[in-house]
C-alpha cells in the first residue's frame, strides 16, 4: 500500500493553467505530494492580465472546505488568492475548526501582470484573520512593503521587513526579492533568526504564478516532513528549474513549465 504525503490549496482558479488552483495542483503532483482544492474564486484571466474575478459563495467554500477535512485531512495547507472579506472570514473559521497545520500563506494582491487581486475592505481581514494563523508567509517586495508599512530598497530593508511582520502576526515569513533588479535572493525571518536563500536571476518573462509555485513547493515540503528551511530551500530551486526549462507559452508573461522534473515520459 502506498502512503502519499497530502496538501490543501486554497486559492483562485486560472484558466489559463499557469497561476492558481492549477499551478498548485502541478507543483504538488511534481514534488510527489497528493494534491487536493478548495476554490474561492473563478478568475476570467490569461498571461496577459486578468479579465474578471468571479467569487465563490462563502458557504460553499465552507462546504469544501468540510468535504476536504472529514475525508482526506491534509498534512499541510497553501492559502492564495482570497479576495473578499466574508470569504476569508470563513478560511480562517474552518481552518481553526479542524486545527490545520502546517499553512503556507502567500498573500496574493496583485497579479504578475499588476492586476489587482484583493478588494480594499478585505486587507484588514487577511491581516486580521489569516496571517496569524500561517506557519510561513511568503510575501513579495510590494506586499511586504504594505504589510510592513515601509519601503524596501535593499537586503538590510528586506531584513527588517521580515522581522516587523513575523514580529507583528508571529509565523515566520520569507521576504522574496524577485522584483528586485538583477537578484533573486529571498530572506527568511522565523523567530527572529534571518536566513538568506540565495540563487542566480533567471533572464526570463515568463513568470505567471511564480508565487503560487513557490508557495506550493514550500507547503510540499512541510507535508514532507521538512523543515521550514529545508522546504525553502527545495522549494526554490524547483522553482528555478521550473522557469530554466525555457517553456514559452501566450502573448504575455508565459507560464512556468511545471513538470520540467518528469518530462521523460511514455510519449518520449
């Protein structure tokens, strides 16, 4: 019998493949985790921008939600896209019922293409309900800026970014410097020890859901049985190795090739 680590995302669909539900579910199913979803929104989008946002009904993310935790109780849980305030009210609700650990929580806000993802009155309720309850978060430049409530233009603000906002909802967070020009180093502040994970800028535009990827990966490695550590740092080299493939697909920022891992298959 074949036992198979387990992990939950929680976020938005893409139905253009490469952001999202369907990043995650890619990502898990490469690292050899058994992926399962809850979707709170259906989103009109491609490698050029997103369209239209259509949410899902509160209660019937909660019935998800339910169906997911009386049945196949996840070992580790990935938050993405969450746009409305009821919506993230009932996460956190749920996810404090069943006692879920081991959350990776990537505060989505904007798109890759800068479409905005999170409704104004729900910012409050993201800090207030979910970021408290992650294990990890794993915010951006410009949205460790907004949680922070400071400018970022280098590792020394980077730093300290970190520490301000794992010291303000007391999970570890990793800062990540991919907007940063000519870099691709992410810190880590867990409890207030840094460490930096360091890795070489990949000359590419194709880039659409980089953070829900790497968010994804991190959670992998949780269910695992890693370290938070050992799953960053796993983490971001498959990362890495998804966008070094070369895969270039759509008009705009193309997606990440995912299975770059498995790519001999029964077809080769």
């Amino acid at each position: 019998m074949t036992i198979r680590r387990t992990a939950l995302t929680i976020a938005g669909s893409d139905p253009s493949g490469g952001a999202g539900i369907q990043a995650d579910l890619k990502t898990m199913t490469a690292l050899g985790v058994y992926g399962m979803s809850v979707i709170t929104a259906l989103t009109a989008q491609n490698t050029t921008g997103v369209r239209g946002i259509f949410d899902v009904d509160p209660a019937f993310v909660a019935d998800q939600i339910d169906c997911v935790f009386t049945d196949i109780v996840p070992d580790a849980v990935k938050i993405g896209m969450v746009s409305q305030k009821a919506i993230i009210e009932v996460i956190g609700a749920k996810l404090e019922q069943y006692q879920a650990r081991q959350i990776v929580l990537d505060p989505v806000m904007v798109s890759t293409s800068g479409s905005r993802l999170l409704a104004e009155d729900a910012m409050d309720a993201l800090a207030g309900r979910l970021l408290p309850l992650a294990a990890v978060m794993t915010p951006n430049l410009p949205e460790a800026e907004l949680l922070a409530g400071m400018s970022i233009a280098g590792e020394g603000e980077m730093e300290e970014a970190a520490r301000i906002i794992s010291g303000k909802y007391g999970g570890a967070v990793l800062v990540k410097g991919g907007h940063q020009v000519g870099t691709a180093n992410d810190v880590l502040c867990r409890k207030g020890q840094i460490t930096w994970f360091r890795g070489d800028r990949v000359d590419s535009e194709n880039t659409h859901g980089t953070g829900c990827t790497l968010s994804s990966a991190i959670a992998c490695g949780l269910a695992r049985g890693l370290s938070l550590e050992e799953s960053v740092g796993k983490a971001k080299a498959y990362l890495t190795g998804a966008m070094r493939s070369g895969l270039d697909l759509g008009k705009g920022n193309g997606p990440l090739d995912h299975c770059f891992l498995t790519e001999n298959t029964i077809y080769s």
